[in-house]
C-alpha cells in the first residue's frame, strides 16, 4: 500500500479492509512498493508485522521490525497501490504475478491490474457507457465535441480528478486542452459526452466485490464552484441504495470482473451510464459503513476466504 501514516485514517478504505482481517485473527504484514524485489525469479519484499486500530485521531498503527522474506510465504497479498498507472505500477503487478505463480491469492488479480485500465476498459462494454472516444488526434477531439455540444476530457493515467475538463462547443481554450492532454498528439486521452445528471445526482461509485454489488452507492456530488465528482477534488459524498439500473449494470459488467480475479472494483456511474471502472483501489467504504450501519470489507473478507477454501479443495 501506499505509506500509511499518510492515510487520512476516519476515511481510508485500506485501513478498512486490515481492521477486518485483523478482526478474523489473520496476521497483518505491511510492504511497500519501494520494498518489493525479484531475486532470480523469486518474488519477495521487507515486510513489517503491522497491528491497526480504529483510530482516527491517535496513532492507528504500530510496526514491526522489518525482515526479507518471500512473498510465497503469505496466503493473501492486497495489492493497494493508488495510480498513477505507469511502468512502475506495471513492473509491481510483474513481482505480483510471480507471487500469484508460486500459489498467493493476490486481490485484485496483477494480469487484471495491467490489463484493465480504469478508463479504457469501460469500452468492453459500449452498452452500459455514454458515448466515449479514445485517441491522440486532436481533430478527432474537435469533431466529438462539435457532435456532443459539451464534453469531458481526462488523461487516461491520472486519479482523483486530476486534470480533467468539462469543455463547451465553442471554447477558444479546447485546442489549448486537447494539445496538453495528448501532448501535441504524442499520448491517447479520453473525450466522454457530458452528463448533466452529475450536477444533482453526482457521480456514484457501486463497490463490487466478487461479482456482485453492495447493496448501497456513494453519490460524490460536486461544490457549485466545480464540475469534478470526486471526493478529492472537494465534492460532498451522499450514500444511496442502488436503484434497478445500477442493478442492471452490475449485471453485465460483474461476470467479467468475477472471471478475471478483480474481487474489489469500483464502478463510476453518472446518469444510468458507466463512466470508469476502479481496479487498483476503488475507495467509499468508510463512508458507506458509517451512513449505513454495514461493513463493506467484510464482505470482501468472505470473498477472500471463499477463494482460499476453494483453492484448498483443488487437488
């Protein structure tokens, strides 16, 4: 995971997830990705034994000494890394998999992680998305946007609502926005139709663990001084029970996610459309536990185990 004294602890869905494990009496190890290597094929990392507490306002953790072991020793790894999505991330899920080889349930799945890509991978599945466009041509970008009146542009590779832009048919800055998001036609971007429905409905994440969804959204809605639903870039989280359409999205897209090994995925949702699919590391269940008087991570506990026992059973 990421260093976690920096984690905002009331909110952290990692925290979550350990304080779960460590509740069915599972030993916690802690690594991150600066402590991963690969010695002549063997995958291993220096581990810290970690114990968590509930928290927020004192000191959430203690660690243990750290010691080198292979990452074959351990029944579950949880790989929590936030993006960016770069060759560095690749080369993590690459230590993973040779992980995953040797017999360790790795969550989400390292060939998932490389394979999936949060915005590109929303295109297998046309019938559940807004009108979308992927490409570096910028004229490409201009005629979408002639087409859809109002559009959203975002980097394939960022989070957290990081550079992305609502721009209007007729905006002198459009070219200026599709030369920075391409550079100058050197990189793919993604152009989405806007959805107005994010202004009063905002942009729901559905949690999906293993295949089926929880039973509650987290609405992020945005301030009035900007268009970005993300609870990053300020936007006020509301919980919500899903409605039929949300249902019905789950319904073509959690199949999938279930047969590639993605136990704990986000679906971004705004106006009955998907607009992202989160595999690294969908967050909103501290939020979601606390409005709803549910826990989240364990139910992704119980997928874990059912994995686990599952493996156990195979000859």
């Amino acid at each position: 995971m990421d260093p976690i004294e920096s984690i905002k602890p009331a909110k952290d869905t990692t925290l979550a997830m350990l304080l779960a494990a460590q509740a069915r009496g599972w030993e916690l190890w802690y690594t991150r990705q600066d402590d991963l290597r690969l010695a002549d094929g063997v995958p291993q990392a220096r581990l810290q034994p970690l114990e968590v507490r509930d928290d927020p306002l004192h000191n959430w953790f203690d660690l243990g000494e750290a010691q080198l072991a292979p990452l074959s020793a351990f029944d579950v790894i949880l790989m929590r890394k936030d993006p960016p999505f770069d060759m560095e991330f690749i080369y993590t899920t690459y230590i993973l998999e040779r992980a995953e080889e040797q017999g360790v349930l790795v969550v989400n799945r390292p060939q998932g992680l490389r394979d999936m890509n949060e915005k590109v991978y929303t295109a297998w599945f046309p019938h559940c998305c807004a009108p979308t466009l992927i490409t570096r041509n910028m004229a490409d970008m201009h005629a979408f946007l002639q087409e859809h009146l109002r559009i959203v542009c975002k980097p394939l590779h960022g989070m957290g609502g990081r550079s992305i832009f609502v721009v209007d048919r007729g905006d002198k800055n459009a070219g200026v926005i599709f030369e920075t998001l391409t550079e100058y036609g050197s990189r793919f971007a993604i152009v989405q139709k806007y959805l107005p429905e994010i202004v009063a409905s905002g942009d729901s994440r559905i949690l999906v663990i293993d295949g089926e969804p929880v039973p509650y959204a987290l609405a992020r809605i945005p301030t009035a001084a900007d268009h970005r639903g993300n609870l990053a870039a300020g936007a006020r989280g509301e919980g919500r029970e899903l409605d039929d359409r949300d249902r019905w999205l789950v319904s073509q897209i959690g199949p999938a996610l279930r047969q590639r090994g993605m136990l704990f995925v986000g679906l971004d949702v705004i106006g009955g459309y998907v607009t992202e699919i989160n595999v690294t590391s969908p967050t909103g269940v501290r939020e979601l536990d606390r409005q709803f008087g549910i826990r989240i991570a364990d139910r992704l506990m119980d997928a874990i185990d059912r994995r686990l026992e599952a493996r156990a059973r195979q000859p």
